[in-house]
C-alpha cells in the first residue's frame, strides 16, 4: 500500500475544516484501516517528496502506534518506524485460530481458554508476517498449544525466552471410562464391616 505524505496532509487540513470535531460519535470511515487487526504488523511505502523538481522518495515504514481519541476513538496520529528490508524489527502480531470445529476436545463440550491474541516477534523488515495461524484440529481436553509450537516462517524469532508459554487451552473434564465409573459404585456397595472392639 502506498501513501503520499502530501496527500494524507492535504485530507487531515480538509478534515479540521469541514469535518466534524475529534470528539463526534461518528468518526470518518476510512479510520477503520486503523483498527483492522495486524495493522501494526504491516509494512506501508511512505512516498516524501523532494526539494524542486527531484524525484519523490520512497521509505518503507512500520506503524509502531496508534494516536486515537479517547473519547470517539478517532485516529489523530500516528508514530511510524523506518523499516528497510535489510532491518530487524520487532512486531506485535496477531494469532489466527483454526480448526474449532474438528477439535476433539471442543467437539466434547470442552471449552477454549484463549491466553494470547498477539505474539511478539523479530523479523527481518522485508518479511513481516501479517498474521500466525494457531492450529486447533488436534487438541483435545488438557491439551494445549505453546510458543514453540507456532509455525513460522523462515527468518523469524519469538521475542520471549520461555517457548513453553501457552497460547491456547482446551479445558474441560477428562471422559473417564467403564472402569473408573464402577469402582465407586462398588465401594459404595460393599458391606461396611463392624469395628473390632479392644
């Protein structure tokens, strides 16, 4: 995607004058992009322009925060982040679940405990993953899936240390079998015997 830094000055001058106030319940819909998940993790080509009659300059950037109003949640700025290629950078980004309706534990009645919706990475500035796809189909009740476990791509590290973080859970109760039905039912059925007396 490619922004004209003249052009995003030119509509925020048109917007003061003509919109309404930063406050309005209703804020101008192409703020949107801003809220959409992953857009942090995205690389953007900001194009500035040069003194006379040289060329625009074309700077792949990162958006590194989000300046919004607290009140209508109105985006009023943002901080971005110079992100050649050849750079290292550390991103926050979102998980994909997949997989819900073949999971053995949720198709038991087990319930998914959700302990991360980001995950934080190093990756090289040409190749930031828009989003991690966490893969539910195998999970059944106790199990879950961790930090280690995540697939990706080449080039690209967790932040954190610790990979035996959960990222996802299946909780629930555990099926017991025949076996482990009856045995209390027995115990319960046995005679009680009399106690010895001294």
């Amino acid at each position: 995607m490619t922004l004209d830094a003249r052009e995003l000055l030119r509509r925020a001058r048109a917007r003061k004058a003509v919109a309404a106030p930063c406050c309005s319940p209703h804020p101008p819909p192409q703020l949107n992009l801003f809220k959409k998940s992953g857009f942090l993790s995205r690389v953007f080509t900001l194009e500035l322009a040069a003194a006379g009659s040289a060329p625009a300059m074309a700077v792949p950037v990162l958006p590194k925060q989000v300046y919004a109003c607290a009140v209508s949640g109105a985006v009023e700025g943002l901080a971005l982040l110079r992100c050649p290629p050849d750079a290292r950078v550390r991103v926050e980004t979102p998980l994909e679940l997949r997989g819900e309706d073949a999971s053995p534990g949720l198709r038991k009645g087990g319930t998914l405990n959700t302990l991360r919706r980001k995950v934080r990475l190093w990756v090289g500035g040409g190749a930031v993953p828009a989003k991690v796809v966490v893969d539910l189909s195998a999970l059944d009740v106790g199990q879950k899936v961790t930090l280690g476990q995540l697939p990706l791509p080449e080039g690209v590290a967790h932040v954190e240390a610790d990979l035996s973080l959960p990222v996802v859970k299946v909780m629930g109760r555990v099926a017991r079998g025949p076996a482990a039905e009856e045995a209390p039912a027995a115990a319960a059925a046995a005679p009680k015997q009399a106690p010895v007396g001294k």
